[in-house]
C-alpha cells in the first residue's frame, strides 16, 4: 500500500471526504487504473462507492476495519433501502459477527483472501444456511436452506461478509424484479422505474452504495440487464465455468433440477477489476468434478486498448435500439476508435440473427417448462399446435414439443458457437447494445409476454428486451456490460461485450480499458450523502 493511505484516519475513511482518500484509494494502472470509481469533477469519492478491491486494500492496511465498514454498510441500508427494497432479508448479525472475525484474524497476520472483511449481498436464489431463501415465491417464503451454495461458499473462503439477501421476481422468471413475498425494487436512478431482473436487487444495491459486490444468475440478461438499467458493471461467464449448485430454480425436496445449456452464475460489481476477482474466486469446478479437473481463466488478449479489434453492432432491424441509447453507445464507440482500437461494424460471417434468436427463444422457454402444471399440458399443446407466429405460441411449443426439437435447438446452439469462435479467431471482442431500451416505469401486468413498452419511437413489444442478450447466452460465450454513460434524461446505458468462449478476462478487460476513456461507475448523487 502507499504511504498516503497509512495517513487516513479512520475518521476521514468513513466519511469519505477528502480529496486525499481518492488518491489513497486510486488503484495504479491497467485494469486496477480503471477500478477506482469515477470522480466527477475533481471532488473525491465517498467510501461505499470505492470498488471491493479497494476496500478490502484498505482493511489489509488497518486504515478502517471490518467491523466499522460492516457498520457502515448496514446504517445506508436501513437509511436508503426503504425506497428501494432491494435488500429483502438482512443479514446483520451475522455480518457483524464476520466482520469481527475478520478483524481478529488480521490482527493474527491472518489473510482469509482478496476480499477479505468486505461486505457484499447475494441474490435470493442462492442458498445461505440458516438464512431464508425464497426465490421469491410464496411457497419458499419461510425455507432456510442448512446448507451455502458452491458461490457462497467459496466467497466466505475468500473472506466476503454477506449483509443480506437481494430482491428477484418469483422463480428469477422475469426482467423486473416483483414477488408477493417481498414486493417491488427500485431502481436507485428513479424510483418509477425498475432496476431489471432477475438480479434487479442486486445491482440496485450496489448503485445506491450498499454493499460493495453482488452475485446474480443469467439466462435472459439477468445480470446484463439488471446492470444496464443501474449503471454498474455485470458479466456472465462462459457456461458452466461457475457452479449453480445451491441455486433454487425449483422447490426443496424434490429431485435436483436438470442442467441447463444456458443459466450461469456471475457477479455484478462497480468496476471491472473486482468482476475478474470475483470470478477467479467462484470459477472452476464443483467438489465432485474437481476431483478430475480444474480451472483457470485465461489472461485478456490485449494489454491496452490498442491491442485488441473489436467488432461492433448497434442496431438491428429484428429489434431496433431507440436514439437514447444509441446515441450512448455511439459515443463509447467513438471514444475506442480514438483510443487506438481496430473497429469493424456489422454482424460477423455466418451469424443470422433471427436464426440464432430463435434458438434461443426456444431453449430458454424449454427450461421454464418446468413450471407448466399437468393439468395445463393438453390446454398448452393446442396452444402450439396453432403456430400462428405469436410469442404465446412459441412458447408453448417450447413446452410441449418432442424431445426432437430440443435436439434440434441444441444442435443450433452448438453452431452458433462454431461461428463465434470462428470470428474470435481474427477478433477479439464483440461490441452490441445489452438492450433496446433504458430503464423502463413498472408494469406487473399479467401475462408478462402481452405487456408494451412505450419508447419515444413507438411501442415495443416486452418480450423485444431478450434480443441482444441472447447470442452470447446461446453459444456460452462470456459477455460483460459496463457503463458507457447517460441518456439525456439521465438514464444509465451499458454497453455489452462478448468475448472468446472460456476467455472471459478479454471482455473484462475491454471493459476496464473502456472506463478509462469514458469514465465507469457513477453513483447517483442523492446517495452520496454522508451518514
């Protein structure tokens, strides 16, 4: 650590207002460089919007301890959570016995690992034992698991404290994040809007300052999304490189839920740097296939900017992005192009877009057909049946159909990931909107699939939110979103950014390079206040 850090008191550290603890806590170059959290005009960040990386440098130098960051971290949640409930079930004395733990163990020379006393949140579909999880769904609404998931557990080994749990919609089955367990979170930037889902908790958390990281699940942007409308940065690994063991998608006591061709696990973060931790802390193998192999995350391609060529797509005529964001996103583009960076617009060789959506669409509505009743199966096959071209009928062929067509869908996927690689062997990144659309009002309305999104171009149809997310869901190619700004109307906007299969530091790293171009993280500024 410097020398300069040494000098800030607690006191200063806790309140985070100097302009010495921004330099203090400013990380040196590279992707560190650009994990320090942005600093509008000159004035020095507050401490619970530094990164986790930063934070927990700052307990290893005892300039602050666990215990008074834990501290911290809970006072802003029962200050600033209220309007937002994006925190839904508490974890304090819990945290708080981590956190002096934690302290006791470093004042023994003990270091549990990088984010050692660093207080985090975890979605509600993952379990922690002996605390509820709920999946937000009132059949879960008094479950507590006595067990951690492969996640949970190998973040406490790399000394996280959990403050609490975070809002999703019920089964983690929708863009907004709604149940009757819990109710409606926020989005930190407006309150009338949503922060997304299924993760929407969870980077509405980490926007308005509570918390420093948190873990989510991505099958339909659940993390990309989420992180989109809040302004934070989210990644989705490549399939399977984290294991979703411990993570309810069905009810306990009933048989393990089959595997899925789609869902990860990933982490949501204020910087790219803590989200190349965080990964290298959760990845690998579980207990049982680690008996046979193991994992390590390639390096990034690219060592600066200029090393990488990148390809690039901001808008499709399969589902238009409207001007708002796409004037954004043209801007970081513009920004990589000054910066030195090889650019090449248009889709690569061989992707055909509808044909990939499509796969998709049927694969993801195929995993949720878990959730289709018996006595509704005879009701649903007519429904498919009709293919008369709507999304309702889609879906419902997606539920019902012979296991031929599933084949069929998987063998597109596995396609699909031929032409990406393909592409990644010339290319290094790919550079595409998360979505169409900034964060949107609420709209519960039932069924989810006939609900309209009103833009200044016109109506969309909801069901248009999947799109851009889904090519890198489909082949299992990593994807990182990272803030690329603000609308007019003051609305973050990331951008998404695929890279390689099982080479996720690449898009990692291009979206740390990015923030130093543009600038990262900023919080919005009525969480700013100190306690």
């Amino acid at each position: 650590m410097t020398s300069s850090i040494r000098q800030v008191s607690r006191r200063t550290f806790l309140s985070g207002s100097t302009a010495l603890l921004g330099a203090a806590l400013l990380p040196a170059s590279g992707l560190e460089k650009s994990a320090s959290v942005a600093n509008p005009g000159g004035h020095s960040p507050e401490l619970s919007f530094v990164s986790a990386l930063a934070a927990a440098r700052a307990i290893r130098a005892k300039e602050v301890s666990s215990v008074e960051l834990t501290t911290q971290q809970l006072d802003r949640i029962a200050r600033y959570n209220p309007p937002l409930n994006a925190v839904v079930t508490l974890m304090r004395e819990e945290a708080l016995a981590r956190a002096l733990a934690a302290d006791e163990a470093l004042a023994r020379d003990e270091w549990w690992g990088p984010f050692h006393g660093v207080p985090c949140t975890i979605k509600d579909t993952f379990q922690v034992a002996g605390v509820r999880t709920t999946s937000g769904a009132p059949q879960l609404a008094n479950y507590v698991s006595r067990t951690d998931s492969a996640v949970v557990a190998r973040l406490r080994a790399a000394g996280a404290i959990f403050l609490g749990k975070t809002n999703v919609p019920i089964w983690a089955s929708d863009l907004q994040s709604y149940n009757e367990v819990f109710g409606t979170t926020n989005n930190p930037w407006d309150t009338t809007r949503t922060p997304g889902g299924s993760t929407g908790g969870g980077a509405a958390a980490l926007a308005a300052g509570l918390g420093y990281l948190a873990i989510g699940s991505d099958i339909g942007g659940s993390i990309r999304i989420p992180a989109h409308f809040c302004g934070v940065y989210g990644h989705k690994p490549t399939l399977n490189v984290v294991s979703r063991r411990g993570q309810i998608v069905s009810p306990p006591g009933g048989p393990p839920s089959a595997p899925t061709d789609l869902a990860v696990a990933g982490p949501l973060a204020r910087s790219a740097a803590d989200l190349k931790t965080v990964l290298e802390v959760i990845g690998g193998p579980d207990s049982e296939d680690a008996v046979a192999y193991r994992w390590t995350l390639p390096p990034a391609r690219g060592s600066r900017l200029a090393d990488y060529r990148i390809g690039f797509v901001l808008d499709d005529k399969l589902c238009p992005v409207t001007a708002e964001v796409k004037e954004v996103l043209a801007s970081a583009i513009e920004a990589l192009r000054k910066s030195g960076v090889t650019l090449e617009e248009g889709w690569p060789a061989g992707v055909v877009p509808a044909t990939q959506y499509d796969a998709f669409i049927f694969l993801r509505d195929s995993y949720y057909g878990a959730l289709l009743r018996e006595d509704q199966v005879e009701e649903t096959r007519k429904r498919a049946a009709e293919q008369d071209g709507s999304y309702e009928a889609k879906k419902a062929l997606a539920w019902t159909a012979p296991h031929k067509h599933f084949l069929a869908a998987s063998g597109a996927r596995m396609a699909a990931r031929a032409v990406w690689q393909e592409y990644f062997r010339t290319h290094d990144a790919f550079l595409m909107p998360t979505t169409f659309v900034p964060a949107f009002p609420h709209d519960h309305s039932q069924p989810m699939e006939k609900r309209i999104i009103r833009t200044p171009e016109g109506p969309r149809d909801y069901t248009d939110l999947a799109f851009w997310i889904s090519f890198a869901t489909l082949s299992g190619l990593p994807a990182t979103t990272a803030p690329a700004g603000f609308t007019r109307g003051g609305l973050p906007v990331g951008i998404q950014i695929v890279g390689p299969y099982l080479e996720d530091a690449t898009p990692i790293d291009v979206a740390g390079r990015l923030a130093d171009v543009i600038g990262g993280f900023r919080p919005p500024k009525i969480y700013q206040e100190n306690l």
